[in-house]
C-alpha cells in the first residue's frame, strides 16, 4: 500500500479509481511524455515486485494484436525488469491478425531477445489449453480450474517468470 501511495499519481493512469481512493495524491513528477511513461513504468515494476514477495503473480496481456504502442512498450520493460521478482507475464495474441499489427509484430521481435522469454504455440483445442495450464500449475486442474473462459485461437507468449 506504501507504494500506490507514493506513485498513486503514475498509477492512477492506469487505475484511475486510484485518485478517488487516495486523498491527496501527490502529483507527478513527469515533466514531459517521455518522464511521464518512465515514472509509469516504474511505478508499475515497483508494485509488481512489492506484490511478489508475498506471492507469485501472474499478469496477463490480451489480445496484444489489438494493444497500443503504450501497452507493447510496458510489455517489453516489464520483460526486461528485475528477474528476482515472482512475475509471470503472459501475452496473447491472434497470429492470424498480425498483418494488420506492425507494432505487435516489432514487440515480438524485441522481446524474443530477452532471456527468460518464452513463445508457446497453442493452436486451437480447449484440451490442449487445459494441458497447457495443468503443465504450469503442475497437478490437474479441478472442473472450476479447467472452466475458464478461453478463446480457441490466442497464442500466449510467457515473459519473465522466476
């Protein structure tokens, strides 16, 4: 909590409940667009591993073929954050869209440099995302686990996991 509290006002960007939630959110330090998507970024590295040391988390990305270049490049800074921290990052995507996102396209070449990033083919098959998922919790999934909602054709792409 110390820590939305300190950078409330970059991460009421993303959240901006946050505002309503926090009186007196200090303002932010940006003083131009490139400040301002730094201070960004690591507010939300510095939340991510303040929560990870009390439990692993997972964030996912969806849909990536429809993000903005904003979200792409927290994708990758987030690829490239401190490796000690508990973080899975997950990012999907259509690969039958990627023609029409150039900027996805340029993200996935960036982010096949990183060490620790990881590109899994899930072709369609509710069983083989069902395999996928029981192979990374490492038991089988109960009827609620195996229910989740998914979309036959996204493709993850694991980034950064300790």
């Amino acid at each position: 909590m110390s820590h939305v509290a300190a950078h409330g006002s970059e991460l009421s960007r993303l959240v901006p409940a946050l505002a309503s939630r926090i009186p007196d959110l200090p303002a932010s330090k940006a003083t131009d667009t490139d400040t301002e998507r730094f201070l960004l970024f690591a507010a939300v590295v510095g939340l991510l591993g303040a929560a990870s040391q009390h439990q692993p988390v997972v964030v996912v990305f969806d849909d990536l073929q429809w993000a903005d270049k904003g979200s792409l490049l927290l994708l990758a800074h987030l690829a490239s954050a401190d490796p000690a921290m508990r973080v899975l990052v997950l990012g999907t995507y259509r690969d039958s869209e990627l023609a029409n996102a150039s900027a996805l396209v340029e993200a996935l070449a960036a982010l096949r440099r990183h060490e620790g990033v990881s590109r899994i083919d899930c072709r369609p098959g509710r069983h083989r995302v069902v395999a996928l998922m029981e192979a990374g919790a490492g038991h089988r999934l109960d009827a609620a686990g195996s229910g989740l909602p998914m979309r036959s054709r996204a493709r993850p792409t694991a980034t950064r996991s300790s």
